[in-house]
C-alpha cells in the first residue's frame, strides 16, 4: 500500500504525506493538515465521518459502539463528537436526539415508569402505602416496591431438608445447642426454616429443645467458672453472722499484702465516701471504737450511723457554718477589709478572764 487517505483534506496522498508515529504506525492524516492544526486550527471530524455517524445511529446502534469502539474501529473520539456537536449544533441536535433515544438510560426510564404505574402486586395484592415497603437491590442499586402480605407469606414458609435437619440433630445430641446450628459462620439452617420444622414435626421440638436449654446452661456455667478462676482477687462484703476473706496475692512491689479486718471492712462501706476526709475519718475511728468496746454491734453498724455523724458535727461545731455554736477563729481577720488577725487585738487579761 503506497496511498492512503487523509482524515482532514480526504484526498488519497503517498505515504510519504504522511508522518510516522510511535512503533512505525502511519498518522492518519497528512503532514500539511498536521502543521495546520498545529498551527492553530480545529479538526474534529469531516463530513464522510459525521454522515456515516448519522446513518449508524439511525440503524439502532448506540452511540458508544460508534465513539468507543467495543470491538470495532471508532470513528472518532468521544470528546471530539462533542465537541463537533457544539461546533455544528443542528447536526449535535440530531445527533444527540438519536442517541438518547436508543440509550439503555432511556429503557430503564420506561422500565421504571412501567412498574411505578402498578397498583397491584403480582398476586393481586392492592399497593396502597400501608401494603408496601422501599427495597434497594445490593446488586444495582435499583429501588422498587413490595409487597408486605406477600413478604410475610413468604417468610412464613421456611425451606428446610432431611439433611438440614439429621445435622441439627447431630449437633444438639453431641453438646451443641440450636443457636449453634442457627447462627454464626458454622450455620446449617435459617431461623425460620427450623421454625418451619418443628411445626411440621412437633415431637422433634419436644426432644431437642430441652436438650439445647440444658446444654446452653452448662456452657454458661462454665464460662461463668472461667471468667471466676481468672478475674482478681477482691474483698467480699460481709454479710450478718458470716466472715467473708479473700487472700490477697504479692502487690507489684513483691510485699504481701495484710489481711483485711472484718470490722473495718464493714464500717468503712457503711459510711459515705462522700464526706470530707477528716470527719470520716473521725466518724470511722469513733465507730470501730464502739465496735471493739462492745457498745456497738457490727450488725447494727448502717443504722448507728447517722447517730455518731451527728455527735461528730456537735463536737466539731466549726464545721457547721451558721450555727449558733459555731466559735469565731482567732485567725479570723478582725474586720471584712482588714488582713489583721483577731489575736493580735485581744489582750492577754482579757482572753483569760
């Protein structure tokens, strides 16, 4: 082949027109219509191009097995098609027009028109808004109604086999229970599908049920045992006519730790962790004191309580901001705007007398 024929001017030149490009192919247009769009001018199709584009479209094809490609040469780019719509806009109209009206956008419109005209489902269900539900496919994306009679009718008819069931039964009858067959990535059989069975077969249920509850309470039981052999050690509350003590393990500083005292242990989750600290303190010696006298007893620790909280705030009235039997502190400022103590105005004769 010596001759070839040039996109732009649409002449037939020698192949010495036309240059070389990348691994020895022949550009498809010649070299002084290659300096002229170099030079500045605009090249998109020529007028073979655009009519063969016009009558391809017309027959059914769609417009991107004629731009793309798909398995056949295109007969131009898709930007150029574009952009010779804009350049020429009767031909882009037309052009345009033809394309969307064979477009797979322009099927799934009437598609969806189609089925969102529906008043009744498939089995005659009428598909008021109390009836139906929005689903969204996962595969597509596609939205559509439903039917809610025929959602639940279908979820009342669960699919099982012989199969499924000798399983099951295999599982409950080795240890398992039928969550175990139910659930998880180990499933055998859907929820509604055993549902299904056993009121098919009540007598099944009546052997394996009781068989599943038992062995679910045993590995409660021992994952109960577990988490108690390896949670650490804490000090029991004790309860009335009952020692309660839990032996303490080696702290991180390697000293062993002493062992709880009964009395303490109740008096101090008697008394609130919310007082201040001194008074709880004080509350709490006065109380472990009575304790050890024998004027208390440590069951009746809760409700001698607010009996010794009040003898501390009589004996400690100064706490008791108000109160009538609350003493001025000699470290007082002797006046609101004055920094001077109150023992330095106060004479030694009339302290003492």
């Amino acid at each position: 082949m010596t001759t070839q024929l040039c996109r732009r001017c649409e002449q037939v030149l020698p192949l010495a027109n036309f240059h070389r490009a990348a691994r020895d192919h022949v550009q498809r247009i010649c070299a002084l219509c290659m300096g002229d769009i170099i030079g500045g001018q605009e090249f998109t199709m020529n007028s073979t191009e655009a009519a063969t584009i016009i009558e391809r479209l017309e027959s059914g094809e769609a417009l991107r097995t004629i731009i793309g490609g798909f398995g056949r040469t295109p007969i131009c780019s898709r930007k150029a098609f574009f952009r010779h719509c804009e350049l020429h806009p009767e031909w882009g109209r037309r052009a345009l027009a033809l394309a969307n009206a064979r477009s797979k956008s322009r099927v799934l419109d009437g598609c969806k028109k189609r089925v969102a005209a529906r008043t009744h489902c498939s089995r005659g269900h009428e598909l008021t808004p109390e009836n139906t539900t929005l689903v969204i496919v996962k595969r597509n994306g596609w939205r559509h109604r439903e039917c809610k009679i025929c959602r639940a009718q279908w979820n009342l008819r669960g699919r099982y086999t012989r199969e499924q069931l000798a399983k099951v039964v295999d599982i409950v009858k080795g240890g398992g229970t039928l969550t175990d067959a139910t659930k998880g990535k180990g499933a055998i059989i859907k929820c509604v599908g055993l549902q299904t069975a056993f009121r098919d077969n009540p007598a099944l249920e009546a052997e394996l049920r009781p068989l599943s509850q038992l062995h679910a309470r045993a590995k409660l039981k021992l994952a109960w045992g577990n988490w108690r052999s390896t949670r650490p050690p804490s000090i029991i509350r004790p309860r009335s006519g009952r020692i309660s003590i839990v032996s303490r393990e080696p702290t991180l500083t390697g000293v062993l730790a002493a062992q709880p005292h009964i009395v303490f242990t109740t008096i101090d989750e008697v008394v609130p962790k919310t007082l201040e600290f001194e008074r709880r303190r004080e509350v709490v010696s006065e109380m472990m004191l009575a304790v050890l006298e024998g004027r208390l007893q440590l069951e009746n620790a809760k409700a001698a309580y607010p009996s010794f909280l009040t003898v501390s705030y009589r004996m400690f009235a100064h706490r008791t901001y108000g109160d009538i039997r609350t003493p001025i502190s000699l470290d007082a400022p002797a006046h609101l705007d004055s920094k001077t103590p109150l023992v330095e105005l106060l004479s030694e004769r009339a302290l003492w007398e």
